[in-house]
C-alpha cells in the first residue's frame, strides 16, 4: 500500500481529528425512548434537509432508512450552528452557547426537536462528541474572522465546517478504521472549498472574504476586484487554479470511499461527485460567481448518479 504523504496544514487536522476520536461514546444507551417523539423529531430533520440542501437530501436518500435518518438528523445539527451564526439580529454568541448545551446534553429537552433526534443518532452510532463541539467551534469562527491569509489558514477553518461532519457522517455510515481519517478530512475540505468558490459573491456582500489573501495576490488581485466583480483574465487565472487545487482534493479524496460500509459507499460518493459537478457549472458560466450562484439541475444531478454508482462499487 502506498504511503501517504502530508502537507503541513493536513498533518494539523489530522492531530485535530485523532484527539476528537478519543471522545468517543463508549456506551450505546439511548436517552430518548418516547418512540413517537424520535419519530417527529426525525421527520423534522427530515424536512429541514430538504428544504436547504437537494444535493445532501438526494444522496442521504441512498442510505438504509436508520442511517439516512441519522444522517439528516446531522444535517439539521449542522443547519441549526449555521443559522444561528448568520443570524443578524441574534445574541449569537449567547444563542449558540444554548445551542451546544442542548445539542450535547445526555438528555435533551422534548420541546427541541433537533436535540431531540441529534441526540439519539449520536448515542445510537457513538459519535464522538468533540467532532460535534469542533464543529460548533469551527461556524463560531465566522463571529469573528472574516478574512483568511493562507491556504492552511482556511483549511483549518474547512476542518471546523466541514471535515468534521464527515469525520461524524463516518461513524453513522461504518467505516473501515483509523486509516479513513486522512480521507475524510480531505474530502471536507474538498466540499468547503467548492462552497467558497461558488459563493464569493454572497459572501462578499455579507462581508467575508475566505479566499485566501496569499492566492489572490499571486495573481495580481485584491478585495478591490471583489467588490467590482470584476472577470477579467487575472480572475480567470485566480480561479483555473483555485478549481484545480479542488479537484486535486477530490481525487486525493477518492480512495477513501471504499473504506466505508458498502450500503454507504453510493451515498457518500454521490455527495462528493454532485458537489464536484458545481466546478463544472462555474467554468461554463466564465467563472462569474458574483452575479449569479453556480448550481447543478435536478436533471444533471440525476443523471450523473449511474455513472457514480459505478465507480464507487
């Protein structure tokens, strides 16, 4: 088997994950047993995925019915931190410290249907918990720092949003081992990346800057060419090579797959393949990602998903 070979900032989230691991649930006691409540809170995470992420609830749909409820349960986990971070007229340094107390309580309270099926999947597939305070941790982190200097620097931050949920969506779809890690983390990082790139524009008009100060001064750009949204071929240049790192990531990514419970294996591959397709959309359009946000069709999703089943057999 090939070994493999880390950046510096890799070598940092994995030091990151592998001390996450050790919080690992050792018992797999349930704390919520009103079984009708279980089920409302489900199906609330259930609607809460569909409503904010296609692309998630069609490749969720994929799983086992246990793990598919699991795993939007993690969704609405995740959508919850989100929002209260993007809410503009919250307390939400104060609403997110509620927020994790009822999200990592042993028993949550029945009125949060959220904590209530959060809860149960983190017991039920023994997540360990700090992946869950890293992720909190990590949409914290846009409370107070809008700007990244470096590569590394957002690959941290990716790591915090992203690398996390995958590192917690392991644990509900089975994993091989420890050696999934790497992939795992890589593969967030991968997804968050096409996140940023596709929403520049959104998120330069709410004030972030994510691209990494470093990369956009390689290529002769600043925050002054944001503004303007400006598509040029310094930008096309910026961004040939933001999407190449991407993909790179991607691939790198890709063994991983296999290292998952084979009733996974589509549903995540599908996950990472449907987000990579965005790529595609943003280089047809000329790279503009400040008037309009690159997305895929329910027909181009649909139809690239034989084609995903296949290679991830």
């Amino acid at each position: 088997m090939t070994t493999l070979q880390y950046q510096t900032w890799e070598r940092i989230l994995l030091s990151l994950a592998h001390e996450a691991k050790q919080s690992a649930i050792a018992s797999v006691a349930i704390p919520v047993h009103d079984a009708s409540l279980l089920d409302r809170a489900y199906a609330h995470c259930d609607a809460i995925t569909a409503a904010h992420s296609h692309s998630f609830y069609m490749a969720s749909a994929l799983l086992p019915r246990a793990k598919r409820r699991a795993i939007r349960a993690l969704y609405a986990f995740c959508r919850v931190s989100d929002d209260i971070v993007d809410c503009s007229n919250c307390a939400r340094d104060a609403q997110l410290a509620a927020w994790r107390q009822r999200a990592m309580a042993m028993t949550p309270v029945s009125d949060d249907l959220v904590a209530v099926a959060w809860t149960d999947a983190r017991h039920r597939y023994r997540i360990p918990h700090r992946y869950a305070e890293q992720l909190i941790d990590g949409v914290a982190r846009d409370l107070r720092q809008k700007r990244y200097e470096t590569f590394a620097d957002l690959a941290t931050y990716a790591y915090g949003v992203a690398s996390t949920v995958g590192l917690m969506s392991m644990h509900i779809v089975g994993f091989a081992g420890a050696e999934a890690i790497p992939y795992a983390i890589k593969l967030g990082v991968a997804l968050q990346t096409t996140n940023i790139l596709r929403d520049v524009g959104e998120d330069w008009r709410a004030g972030r800057v994510y691209l990494p100060a470093q990369d956009l001064a390689a290529f002769d750009l600043d925050e002054s060419d944001l503004a303007a949204g400006r598509v040029d071929d310094r930008w096309r240049a910026f961004m040939r090579f933001q999407i190449a790192r991407n993909r790179r990531l991607y691939a790198e990514a890709w063994p991983g797959i296999a290292m998952l419970s084979r009733d996974g294996r589509f549903a995540v591959a599908a996950a990472g393949a449907l987000y990579r397709a965005i790529l595609s959309d943003i280089e047809a359009h000329d790279y503009d990602v400040f008037s309009r946000r690159a997305h895929l069709s329910a027909w181009g999703k649909l139809s690239k998903l034989p084609g995903i089943w296949w290679r991830s057999r």
